[in-house]
C-alpha cells in the first residue's frame, strides 16, 4: 500500500501539474485526494514558515514549481525515516523543517523562492490512507529602498513642460507614489499621489517654487526621498509705468511744458528685472525711474520701458504716449478704410500734437455719409479732436478713384491745413499659387490682390470645408502635407467695398505625373545606358525624383551608378552593364501634397555574338633554352569581325627530367613530373595582334598554349591545345665561329712568339738571325750542307760561286735570296767562311677548325 501511495506522488510530481487557481476544492466521498490551495506573502531576506496542514501526516513530500513552468521539482520529503533535504532547496534559501510539523520554516528568504509550493501529504497509511494536496503560492516581496528624486530641470522656465522622477532600485508592487510640495513658509502639502514614479508638470508657473520630496510606499514598508529646491524663473511681466505728476488723456499722459516730470517702471521678474527707457525708440536711461526736468514740447512722444531678464534673456515692453501741449506741427493726415466687412468706406483724418487740438472737418462726395467722431486726444478746456472719422453706407458709395479731402483749423495757426485721399479699386486681378514648405510639413495656398484703396479682403474656400478667414491684400491656406483633395478647387475670393461682386481666383491640385522616353531600354552588356524620367508640366511643387533598382533599393551616386537629377527630372545611367546583375524593371518614383506616383522602365542587357573561332597555327621555341615560345594564330572569316580581345593560356601538362649530374645519375632523378592541369591566362586587347611570345618559362616543363577569342563579355570557343615545337639545329654558325676562333688564337700566340724573340735576341742571337737576318749581311747566303751539295753534283750545270783550295770536284748551290735585298751576282763566299752562318727557315702556321 505504501509503495502504490509513492508511486501515486511521484508520478503525479513527474506528469501533471493541477491548475493553480484551484482554491479549496475537497472531494468528500470516501477514496478521493483531497485539494488545499492557499497563498503567503514573504519579505525578501526575511523569514518564511510554510504549512503543511494541522496535524503531522505519516508521509510528505515538499516540492517547488518555479512561475512560467509546469515542471515539479522535489525539495524536502519524509517517508517515515526522517526529512531529507534535497539539492534545490539550496537556491530558495536556507530551509528547514519545524519539528514535530510538516512545516518548512525558510531563513533569508531569496528572490528564486517565488512560485509554487506543493506539500503532498499522507495519513492512515496503514488502514485507509487519506492524501492531501497543499499548495502554498509563496509571494516573494521586496521593501521600497530609499527613493531619489530626479527633476528635469530644477529652474524650468515659465510656462514650460517638466517631468519629476521618482527613482526606486528595489520594490515590490504595487508602489505607491506620494509627491509632497513645501513653501518657502515650510507649508507641506501633498499635491499629487498615484502608482506612476513619475508626474509631469505641464504649464509650469512661479508658484510651484519650492521644496519637493517624493515618498514612495509598498505592502512591506515606506520610505522618503531626500528634497530637491525646484526654482521658477519667469518674468518679465508687462511693465507698470507711474507717470508723476498724474495726467491722463485718451491718447496718453500730458504734461505741461517746462515742469518736471517722473516716469518709473516696475515688471515682476525672477531673477529681477534691469530696466531701460527709449523715447521714441531712442535708450535715454538705464534704471527703474527716469526723470525728466523743464520739459519742453519737444519731449512729447513715445516713451518706452524694457525690461530685461538676463538669465532667461527675455524681455517684456510698454511704451506710453507723453503729449506736452503746444500747437500742432505740419497738417493733417488722410487715410481711407473698409468698414462693415468691406462693404463701406471710412474716412480718417489726423493731426496729432497741439494744445488744443484743431477742428478737423470732410469735404468731397459724402452722400449718404453719416459723421463719426473718435475721441482720441481731448483738450480739457475745448473739446477739440485731433481725430475724424466719416462712414460712407454702401448705398451711397462713390465711384472708383473718388477723392476726399481732411480740412484742419487750430487756433495758433492763420491758415488752415489739409489732406486729402482717394478711393479705388485695385488694378490688377487677384493671383493665387501654391508651394511646399522645406520641411514638407504644410502646403501653402497663397492668394494675393495688391494695390487698391483701402486694401481688399481675400479668403480661401475650398473641398470638405476646407478654408480660412478674410485678411487684407494676401491671405495664405496652410493645409498638412498630404491632406489637400486632388481634382477639386481652392477658391480665392476677393472683395472690395467699391464693387458689388467679388472677384474669384481657382487652383486645381493634382498629384505629379512621371513620363519617360522608352518603357523598354535594350543595351548590350559592358556598355553604359541611360534611363529618362521627368514630370509632366504641374505647378505643384514635388518632392526629389527618386530611382530605385531592380533590387527595389533606392540608388545613390556610385561607381555602378550616376544621377543626373532637377526639380523636373532625373536621369539614372547604369554603368558597365552586365545580363544577370542588371537586367531587371528600374523604378521612378516622387510625390507631391496631393500623392505620388511612380513609372517602371525595363532594362534588358544583351550578350555580345559569339566570336568567330579561331586557331593556332604555330607553337615554336625560340631558343634551345626552351624558357620563351613564339605563337601565332588565325582568325575565321576575319574579314566580317566579331571579337575585340583574345584569350592566351598555357599549362604545364610535363616536366622532363633534369641533367643534374652524369651518366651514373639514379633513376629517381630521369622520372617525369607531371603538373598541375591548370590554364594560365593572358588577356590580348589589342585585336589585330596574330603573333604573342610568352617568356619565363621552366627549360624542364612541357607545355600546352590554346588561344580563345572574345567578344566583349562573350568568350568564344579555344582552339585546339599545341605543344611548342623545338627549334631547328644549324651547324654552319658552329663551325665559322670555331674557324674565326683558331685563327684568332693562333695570331695571338705568333705574336707574343715575336715578341719573345724580340726581347730575348742577344740569348738566343741564331733563332733571332734565322727570323730577322745577320745585320749587315749579303742579300744571299750559302748553304753548306751534305744534303744540299749531293742535290747539285745530281743536277749539274750550275756555275760554281766561290772557289776551293780543293783538288776535289766542287759543286756550287744557288744562294737563297733575302727578299730585302737585291741579288748581287759578284757576292761569292768560301764554303769555309760560311760554315757557321745562320740557315733561312720559313714557318707556316695553319689554323683548322673543329
């Protein structure tokens, strides 16, 4: 029964996990697992006691379900031998079991022990076992740390926006958020609280000056941030200006002449304001009162006061009106206005300054007129006006270019003065047009109607209520990019109080229209191409054409590509075009405030004809070096053309072996090598060259050279692989060369020969004799030798030369003749004398070629 109750537990922990927003449900019939489900809070390094029931049951097993997982882990069980406290219940605190209990008590309590406690428990298990499901959801909070106020700006400006911030770096929700405000009397008052750690403060005024603090609170505790000194700075108000001594009129302050008088200017400001004083937009005075002493009527004007406030570098003005009294200056001054919505016409004279003011009186076409008077500048003793005004009804309005005269009389003066104006409409029609701001945020429609007295009233109506009020001369309709109707009329309205109707001008707005030259562009590959698109004639400003390739990615300037762009149109040229990376639809696209539109241009890049084949007819090494090969080839039908480069490639397929020493070499050394099948390539732009040697190359290798033509891109088929050839051997070169070389060797030695002798004459005087001849000596010498006398006696007539003491037959030989003498027939020696005499020996060198 034990064992089935185990194997019940563990397979529930290993399978199945009930829904945890089961609470107290009990099945009460005899048999059924009984379901309890309660939820505990623990404070964050603090301690935590978990239940396990009333009373202790015979068995529990305690285990752990972290949030956002189904999986049951084990962390402490009981089976009638005493707890056992698994691994896991290391990394959700320091746990323990309460004796006497089923109850886990857990010391600093961490953040990894929030989630799902289940106390499986079981009673009776010897008769009828009853078993429980406790589960303990165990809420792990953690108290608000001290909170740190953040500010925006701790001097906001003014009527600006500002955020405060209520920083926390520990906290468990909910959090709430107090934020307190204190005065600078130390009045504390709480003037915002919610969940949010953070508040903006929009529309910030002077009277949120002073201190805050925010106080931020949770279930566990509270805690109170430090004050931060928020500083408003605005200002300057509108000056106040105290005019002394007090005299106030409708058009201003008067003064007396020649008495004194004292202007001071307050403006609240923080930081406080500087203040400088202008009269008539002159600086006369730098300080908050400006006195003047003995005025005089030439100080009558303008006097304004600046106010400064140097830290916001802001400024605020007011300017009074100071009238010293004396007659008025000059004459008086006309003007002609609309009135009642530009239906009628009002007449204006004036004529400031003078004490008292003129009598200002109209004359001219005033039918239906009625008189009005405009008390702007009232003499206390006569109640003269500076100011008149007459109303001209529309029943009554005069003709276009009517003139009216101002007739003004003073009491100083002799002579009355005047002014005079004239009414008419404007000259021209009204002129409207439209334009994109440089932001393009608004589209402005502009309507004008220039010249005309008074001006004319102009406003827009347009589509869906679209349109604005009237204003004078120019009116201008600012609509959001994108919102103006395209095909429907603005109107312009023009109206002026001497015309009965108004005059009208229209715009129509449409969205951009692109065109282009050829949907279609075909270019062969390599070349340039260039793609056209412009808009069709629209008023309406666009924005910047843009062009996109057939990637769908906008294009930029590049080496690949070039834009050529204005406002009206924009050229894209593709550069080095190539089939498979090119080819493709470009798009065109741009917009205006109406809509966009876009135009697709097809670019097809086709490959160059296939070039004429081509063969090579010769492969021959020039030397017997065999490092250089002279090729040559032809091409088909060169006549017709067809290719504009070759291809040149050689590989090395063999390696004969090398002589590296003699005939007793070993037979490693006389094996062949064979190289790497690879073609090595050589571009030839020039297509007219027929004729290539290719040098450097390895004497032991064998090659094979193929040459291949092409057409631009196009690479046509190679030629058949040749072998280069040998070169022919020719002998008659050899032997010349050893012939020049034998004849040259043998002159060098007959010559230093010589030159032995020569030097060595006196050691060897017959050798020298024998080559030169005895000096002094006959131009023929006799030979005596047995040889040579045995020759004659054979031969016989020949007359003997020198005679003999000699009974026996003497036998005389011709003496050989010097060639450097002549032979003289008288010269005769005796043999006896001649004995020692050196012999003639001629040496004949023959030099033989091998």
């Amino acid at each position: 029964m034990v064992a089935q109750l185990l194997r019940l537990a563990f397979l529930y922990l290993t399978t199945n996990l009930v829904n945890l927003t089961t609470y107290a449900i009990q099945i009460s019939h005899k048999g059924e697992v009984v379901y309890q489900d309660t939820s505990i809070f623990g404070v964050l390094g603090k301690a935590v006691i978990l239940e396990c029931g009333s009373t202790v049951p015979d068995m529990y097993i305690w285990s752990f379900t972290k949030p956002g997982t189904e999986a049951i882990k084990a962390v402490v069980y009981n089976l009638g031998q005493g707890p056992r406290i698994q691994t896991l219940a290391e990394t959700l605190g320091q746990l323990t079991m309460i004796s006497n209990s089923a109850a886990v008590s857990i010391e600093k309590l961490p953040l990894a022990a929030h989630g799902l406690f289940t106390c499986q428990a079981f009673y009776d298990i010897d008769q009828e076992p009853i078993v429980y499901y406790y589960y303990v959801h165990l809420s792990v909070r953690v108290p608000v740390s001290k909170p740190y106020l953040l500010l925006s700006d701790a001097s906001p400006v003014e009527g600006s926006t500002m955020w405060m911030r209520c920083n926390l770096e520990n906290g468990t929700g909910p959090i709430q958020y107090v934020w307190q405000h204190e005065t600078r009397s130390g009045n504390v008052t709480a003037f915002a609280q919610g969940s949010s750690h953070i508040i903006n403060v929009t529309d910030v005024n002077r009277n949120h000056t002073g201190w805050y603090r925010c106080v931020a609170s949770n279930a566990v505790n509270s805690e109170s941030s430090n004050r931060l000194w928020l500083d408003t700075i605005y200002g300057p108000d509108i000056p106040q200006i105290d005019v002394t001594p007090y005299s106030i009129t409708e058009r201003g302050y008067s003064a007396l002449e020649r008495e004194t008088v004292s202007l001071l200017c307050q403006a609240q400001s923080n930081p406080a304001s500087q203040y400088v004083w202008f009269y008539n937009n002159s600086q006369v005075y730098t300080g908050a009162q400006f006195t003047i002493t003995k005025i005089l009527r030439m100080h009558t004007g303008d006097y304004a006061c600046l106010a400064q406030n140097t830290y916001l570098n802001t400024r605020s003005k007011k300017t009074i009106s100071l009238t010293v009294y004396y007659p008025p200056d000059g004459s008086p001054s006309c003007s002609v206005e609309p009135a009642l919505n530009h239906s009628s016409l009002r007449l204006f004279c004036f004529w400031p300054g003078g004490s008292p003011s003129p009598s200002l009186q109209w004359t001219g076409d005033l039918t239906h007129a009625e008189q009005e008077q405009s008390n702007t500048n009232i003499n206390n003793t006569s109640n003269h006006h500076t100011t008149t005004a007459i109303l001209l009804l529309s029943g009554g309005l005069p003709s276009n270019n009517s003139m009216f005269t101002c007739t003004g009389s003073h009491l100083a003066l002799k002579q009355r003065r005047e002014c005079s104006t004239h009414a008419y409409v404007p000259p021209a029609e009204p002129v409207c047009f439209a334009y994109v701001t440089n932001s393009q945020e608004y589209l402005m429609l502009s309507c004008s109607w220039d010249g005309g007295a008074p001006k004319g009233l102009v406003w827009w109506e347009g589509p869906g209520g679209q349109g604005s009020s009237g204003q004078e001369i120019s009116n201008i309709l600012i609509l959001r990019y994108g919102t103006a109707r395209s095909g429907k009329p603005y109107t312009c309205h023009a109206k002026h109080p001497l015309l009965v109707e108004t005059k009208t001008c229209k715009l129509t707005l449409e969205a951009p229209v692109l065109l282009t030259q050829r949907r279609i562009v075909s270019v062969y590959e390599g070349s340039d191409v260039q793609l056209t698109c412009n808009i069709r004639a629209n008023y309406l400003p666009v924005n910047e054409i843009t062009w996109f390739n057939n990637q769908g990615v906008g294009v930029q300037d590049t080496s690949k590509y070039t834009l050529l762009r204005t406002s009206a149109w924009a050229n894209l040229t593709v550069r080095d075009t190539d089939e498979t990376q090119d080819s493709g639809d470009y798009r065109c696209s741009t917009s205006n405030a109406v809509g966009g539109t876009e135009v697709n241009v097809t670019l097809v890049v086709k490959r160059h004809p296939m070039p004429p084949n081509t063969t090579l007819v010769r492969a021959t090494y020039i030397s017997h070096q065999r490092n250089e090969v002279e090729l040559e080839w032809q091409v088909e039908n060169e006549e017709q053309g067809g290719w504009t480069s070759f291809f040149l490639e050689h590989r090395s397929v063999l390696e004969r072996p090398e002589r590296r020493g003699g005939r007793n070499d070993s037979k490693q050394q006389t094996e062949e090598r064979t190289g790497p099948i690879v073609w090595y390539r050589k571009i030839i732009h020039d297509p007219n060259v027929r004729i290539q040697t290719v040098g450097r190359l390895i004497p032991t290798a064998t090659y094979q050279f193929r040459i291949t033509p092409v057409n631009h891109r196009t690479i046509g088929h190679p030629s058949v692989a040749k072998t280069p050839a040998e070169p022919r051997y020719n002998v008659y070169p050899a032997v010349i060369g050893a012939a020049i070389g034998g004849m040259l060797f043998a002159a060098i030695l007959t010559v230093l020969l010589l030159v032995y002798i020569i030097r060595n004459r006196n050691n060897n005087p017959r050798l020298h004799d024998m080559l030169f001849g005895m000096q002094h000596s006959q131009s023929r010498e006799n030979i005596h030798l047995p040889e040579d006398e045995v020759v004659a006696g054979s031969e016989g007539g020949i007359e003997e030369i020198g005679g003999s003491s000699s009974s026996g037959p003497t036998l005389a030989l011709p003496r050989a003749s010097s060639p450097l003498t002549t032979p003289s027939p008288t010269s005769q020696a005796s043999p006896t004398e001649d004995e020692n005499e050196p012999v003639s020996v001629t040496i004949t060198v023959k030099a033989t070629g091998t």
